[in-house]
C-alpha cells in the first residue's frame, strides 16, 4: 500500500496535464478557426500566448515524467522493474536527454 501512496501524487501530474494538453489543443484550433475567419489579430495574440504556455510545459512535463520514473523504479524494487520491462535502456535514455536539454 505504500508504494500507492508514493505514486498518487504522478497519478494526479498526469491527469492535470493531459487535461492542459487537451485544452491547450483546443486552444490552437480556436486559434486557427479565427486565423481562418479572418481575425488575424486574435489569432496572432492566442499563437504568442499558446507559444509561451507551450514552452513553459515542455520542462514541467520532462521533469514530472523523470521524477514518475524514478519514483516508480524505487518503489518497485530498484532494476529489477526496469529489466522486467525493458525499461532500463529508456530510463537512461530519458535521463540523458533531461540533461542535455537542460529539463
């Protein structure tokens, strides 16, 4: 029962941001219906204010998914949940580029 409680926090990381994901698409097709209809000023404010929002998420995304792994990794038994799914090839994978992309 432990382990659930470790992990509910990234449960809950992953519904708020599949939940901004989704309004953040809807957000750009809202976006391109008034690029469409003509309002090209609204349109050009919604791109500068989802291109800031966009770029604010990409680090908060990489760096809630790399804490949900490690999380994961630790509270199911170290490597042995990693080679039980093939997982330790994109575990380091995702730690290296964590790293070079500065998340």
């Amino acid at each position: 029962h432990f382990q659930r409680w470790r992990l509910f926090p990234y449960l809950a990381s992953a519904y708020v941001l599949a939940w901004l994901a989704e309004t953040i698409f809807t957000d750009l097709v809202e976006c391109r219906i008034r690029q469409l209809a003509g309002d090209t000023d609204a349109a050009t404010e919604m791109v500068k204010e989802l291109h800031a929002i966009s770029c604010a998420i990409k680090p908060l995304t990489g760096w809630t998914a790399r804490d949900a792994i490690q999380e994961c990794r630790e509270a199911c038994g170290g490597h042995g949940y990693l080679a039980g799914f093939g997982g330790e090839i994109r575990w380091f994978g995702l730690f290296q580029r964590s790293l070079v992309n500065g998340l």
